[in-house]
C-alpha cells in the first residue's frame, strides 16, 4: 500500500520524526545542566536551603530527560546505516570523527559525573559533588559543540576535497569544524537552550505561585526565569539577526524561502510579513509586506537589490511554504519571549512579581513556547537547506540507501507507535515531578520573616507574609 511513495520522502519523514523526538530533550537538558550548576553555586555561596531544595526538585527532572535524549538519540544514528548509507558512505571520513569526538569527550564526561550530581552530595562533599554538577553542565555543552559543527558542516561544507570514490575527505580540521556557520548556529542553539529552560522554568514557577503551594520556592524559580528571559530574549534576536547575514552570503536560497521572494527586486526588496506562498503562480498571495524593508534589514540599504527564487534552478529550490511558515512561528515566539521578560522586569519594578496572576498565567502558557521555537528553527534550518544533504555538493536523493519504500513506512510506523508510548509516559512522568514541588518550611517566628532570594516581602511586593503573595498570614494548604 506504500508502493506509491517515494523511498525518499518517507525516509526523511521518518529522520524528520526521530530528530524531532530527540532535539526537544538536548534543548532542554543543555539548559537545565547550567540552571542546576547555577543553583548549587548559589546555595553554596549564600548557604539558602532553598537553592538545594530547587537543586534536589529539578536533578530529577534533569536525570529523567537526560535519559530520554540519549535513547531517542541512539535510535537516530542508526537511520544512518540503515535509510542512509550512501551519505554515510560519502561523508563519513568527515561526520564520522566529528561525532566520534562527541562520544569521547562530551558523552564520556556526561556519564562519568552524573552519578556523583544525582547521588554523591554525602558521599564527595558540597564541593566536589559542584564539580560533578559543572562538569556534566560542560559536557552538555561540549556536546552541543560537536553535533553543531557537524550540522553547520553540511550547511556550508569546507576544508574537504573529494577522493575517487566521490568521498568527503577532510583536508584542513580547522576549517571543517569551524566552518563559516558555525559560530553563528552554536551561539543561536546554545541560547534556544537557554531560554526553553528559563521558560520552562518559570511557568513551573509561575504555576506553584498560582497555587500558593510554595511561595518562597516558587518566587526563586520565576524570578530566575524571568532574569534570564530578560536578558537572554534580545540577545538571541541580535544573534539570529547575525544568523540570518551569515544565512544570506553562505545560503541564499534558503533566505530566499524564508522571505518568500519568488522574484528578485532591483531596487528594493519588501518585508513580507505574512501572505501564503504560491509556488505554483511564483507569488505569495494576500500578503502583507513592509515596502523595502527586507533589503535594510539584510543589506542595510532600503534600495539593496536583492535576488529572488527567479535566479535558482526550479529543481534546487527548496520548499517555499514550509520554509516560509517555519521561520515567521520562530521569530515570532522569539519576540513574545521578549515580551514576556519585559513584562516581568515592569513587574519587577512595580514590585508586583509575585501578585501579579495574569503574567504568571502568561508564563504558563509560555511554557512549551521554547521547544515550539527550537523545532521551528530546526525545520527552517534544514527544509531550507533542501534538496541538498550537504549543501551545494550532495543532493538528498543521492544520499539515500537502495530501499523500498514499504520497508521505510513499516518502520516509520514502528518508530510512531514506540514513540508515543515510551516518550509520552517519560514526558507525563515529568509532569508528575513538576507539580510535587517542596512546600516551604514552617518559618521559625523567632528568627523573624523570612528572606526570599533578592526580595523582603511587605507592603512593596504586595505581601504581609512570606509564605501568601495575597497577603494570607496562614501556611495555605
């Protein structure tokens, strides 16, 4: 019944579909390694129970995706022998080393601390159980560094020659990691990390504030959140601003789709807002465009000619709607993250963080916005690089392993079925965790109020008790 597909469609579905499972959890457990180092300092420098509370509350949660992001990254690799095989062939002296590496460094050190971070505080001491935490915080990153770099090599391969059998060998290491959009894709992921955690994060908090299940707790989790959100929001969109430049000279084709320009424009190029591509017609039609804009956003001139779709080969275009639709879900998140951290930090300055139910229900409602972005990024990112595997020198069909398309759509199905049910109860299991949050100790009355983490409450912050935001003076549930 799948005889009508193509093999290579429905094996890119299905690499579309693992790595769609897989990159949700990296996004997060890169985050979540750095917030839990963060903790632990801060419990270590200002001796606040709370800090390890949050730390021993969330190193679960951390331990449980974690997991899940090596299983469903383990499935992936195999795709590559088994859908894959002739671009494992062809570019595997250059992928192969690089992910090697991934294992032997950042794996290695993930592994060797977790154990020490999850269990050993009473056994190493507060100071070396820091040093497990930083570490297994590093190899996220480290390992965030190898797969960036063999993901940017295939969008702008260099330092490679060919040999006879049409093999990608490397020539110049230095030039193959550090390829022209490397930099740019590391800072813009490794900040994706960042804020899917600080939103989730703070919708957890945000969620307990709502409840009045832990005051102290929670006003730590969301004012930290809404810090990084803060500061972290306007630094991507500078990044990926800096991206997009990087896009434009290495991928022109790819910015192309994601302006939606079917033709070029000589003296002018219009932002196209939103509209719906018609690839058949050449247009977008019913858009909504800002005359020139995109022409003084990509080249800094509002009469910079840019080229359209009109200068590429119909058959190395890549698919406009997708593309088009992708980037605009993307950037729009990105501005309601900025949205968000200056609502809080306004919050913050009226002293109503903590009182104020309509952002928390806005953070709430945040929460799963950050892996909506990193997948809508990562859509843009390689549909925008079709139909090439590695960009400009192997084409997508080239690289495919000699199958049929029934088998590929039997395991496609497989691959569904196993998917849900085993990474739907790991996620519904992480759900349980966040809602059991650590209620707040009873508060000596001898020692006086308690202090929250950079606020007193009263008056100021809307509180006459630190364990209400709405002024209760009893302990809640």
């Amino acid at each position: 019944m799948f005889d009508q597909f193509d093999a290579s469609i429905l094996a890119r579905v299905q690499f579309a579909f693992t790595v769609s499972f897989h990159i949700i959890f990296p996004a997060f457990s890169i985050g979540l390694a750095s917030y839990l180092a963060v903790l632990e300092a801060l419990w270590l420098w200002k001796k606040d129970q709370v800090y390890m509370d949050l730390f021993n509350f969330w190193k679960t949660i951390f331990a449980v995706a974690f997991g899940m992001g090596v299983v469903s990254g383990i499935v992936m690799s195999y795709q590559f022998g088994t859908n894959w095989s002739l671009f494992s062939d062809k570019a595997g002296p250059v992928i192969g080393p690089l992910m090697g590496y991934e294992v032997l460094t950042a794996f290695f050190l993930e592994a060797g601390f977790l154990g020490v971070m999850l269990f050993g505080l009473h056994r190493v001491g507060p100071k070396l159980h820091f040093l497990a935490t930083g570490m297994v915080a590093f190899g996220t990153l480290i390992s965030a560094t190898w797969i960036l770099a063999v993901n940017s090599w295939m969008q702008t391969p260099d330092g490679f020659g060919m040999n006879d059998a049409g093999q990608f060998i490397p020539l110049d290491w230095w030039k193959i990691i550090f390829n022209p959009s490397f930099p740019y894709r590391l800072v813009h992921m490794v900040l994706a990390a960042y804020l899917t955690t600080a939103l989730v994060v703070g919708a957890v908090g945000a969620w307990h504030l709502l409840r009045n299940t832990a005051p102290r707790r929670s006003h730590t989790m969301f004012s930290m959140a809404m810090w990084m959100a803060t500061i972290v929001a306007p630094i991507q969109i500078l990044a990926g601003d800096a991206h997009g430049l990087n896009t434009l000279e290495h991928q022109p084709a790819k910015i192309m789709a994601i302006e939606g320009h079917y033709e070029s424009h000589p003296d002018g190029a219009p932002l196209i807002l939103f509209g719906i591509p018609n690839s058949a017609e050449k247009r977008i039609d019913y858009a909504i465009e800002i005359p020139k804009l995109s022409s003084l956003i990509l080249k800094h001139d509002l009469n910079a000619p840019l080229a359209g779709l009109d200068t590429i080969p119909e058959n190395l275009q890549p698919p406009v709607a997708v593309v088009f639709w992708s980037f605009r879900v993307m950037v729009g998140i990105g501005f309601a993250m900025l949205g968000l951290g200056l609502w809080s930090l306004w919050s913050r300055w009226r002293g109503t963080l903590d009182s104020n139910d309509w952002l928390h229900r806005a953070a709430v409602l945040m929460g799963p916005a950050g892996f909506i972005a990193v997948l809508a990024g990562w859509i843009t990112t390689e549909v925008g690089r079709q139909p090439y595997t590695i960009y400009g020198h192997l084409l997508t069909v080239d690289s495919i392993s000699p199958v049929q398309a029934p088998a590929v759509a039997a395991s496609l199905i497989a691959f569904v079925i196993v998917y849900f049910l085993v990474f739907g109860a790991g996620t519904f299991y992480i759900l349980r965790l966040i809602k059991r949050l650590p209620r707040d100790p009873m508060p000596d009355l001898e020692d006086g109020p308690i202090r929250t983490a950079g606020i007193t409450p009263g008056p100021a912050a809307g509180n006459t008790h630190p364990d209400s935001k709405h002024g209760s003076t009893h302990h809640g549930h």
